[in-house]
C-alpha cells in the first residue's frame, strides 16, 4: 500500500498499478510513468533526481518509473 504522503507529493493518488517495496533503510516504489517529459529520454534507461531532496528516480524502457528513497 502506497504511504499517502508519498502519493501526494509523487501524484500517484490514481495510479493503481503502483506498488511499494521495502528494502532495509530504503523504499522503492515501481509504477507506470504518467508525466509528459520534454526532453529526449533514453529509450532504456534514464536516471534523475526526484521531486523531493533525498529521491532517485528509475525511468526504464519510457514506461515504468522507479522511485528510491529512504524509508519512513
């Protein structure tokens, strides 16, 4: 189940193909990617920095969004 204040700062209230793993110290969530990008993105992978300080973010094959962060 996806933590509420993560799906409001992600905008992930109605995503249900969304999902939450918890490894150790860290938590990452895996859903498809929703946003409009506007720049060219690496048909495989592509690496950023997440919307808050702290997050990674995954995006593979342009459709699933990997989310990394630490836990709560």
């Amino acid at each position: 189940m996806i933590n509420s204040s993560l799906s409001s700062r992600f905008g992930l209230e109605y995503m249900p193909t969304s999902f939450m793993v918890r490894v150790g110290k860290r938590e990452l969530l895996v859903c498809r990617d929703f946003r409009k990008r506007f720049y060219a993105v690496n048909p495989v992978i592509e690496c950023d920095t997440g919307v808050q300080p702290g997050h990674l973010e995954i995006l593979l094959c342009r459709r699933w969004l990997l989310i990394m962060s630490k836990a709560h």
